[in-house]
C-alpha cells in the first residue's frame, strides 16, 4: 500500500477513500491500482499492469471494471 485515505461524515461511517497501491505477483505480473469514491458514492479509478489498463468507474455498490 502506498497511500490511503478516508473521511468520516461524523457519525463513523466512512463518506470518502482513496487507496494507491502496487502489488507485484498475481499472474507474474505487477499492478498499480489507484481509486476514490467521493462523498456522493461515485468511484473512480484505474488499474495498470504490463498490457493492461482498467478503468474503475460507478456508484455505491454498482462498481464497473472495463480492461482493454
């Protein structure tokens, strides 16, 4: 993990993260994942890997990963 963040919205409950980290060994492979969700549930991202790029996008629960 190279960095993370939250804000709570005063009763405990997280309204905001972010999260960066890379990680070196799924496939043999190393990955750098770097995605937020804002206070309004929206999350946004990506995920690079050798021939790889994702992007991470959507609301609350309803994530969406789309690769090429």
């Amino acid at each position: 993990m190279n960095a993370a963040t939250g804000v709570t919205d005063g009763n405990g409950n997280i309204s905001e993260w972010g999260v960066n980290y890379s990680y070196s060994g799924f496939l043999d492979r190393a990955f750098d994942v770097v995605c937020a969700k804002d206070a309004e549930g929206v999350i946004s991202g990506t995920i690079t890997g050798e021939n790889v790029t994702c992007t991470i996008s959507g609301q609350d629960y309803g994530y969406v990963i789309d690769c090429v």
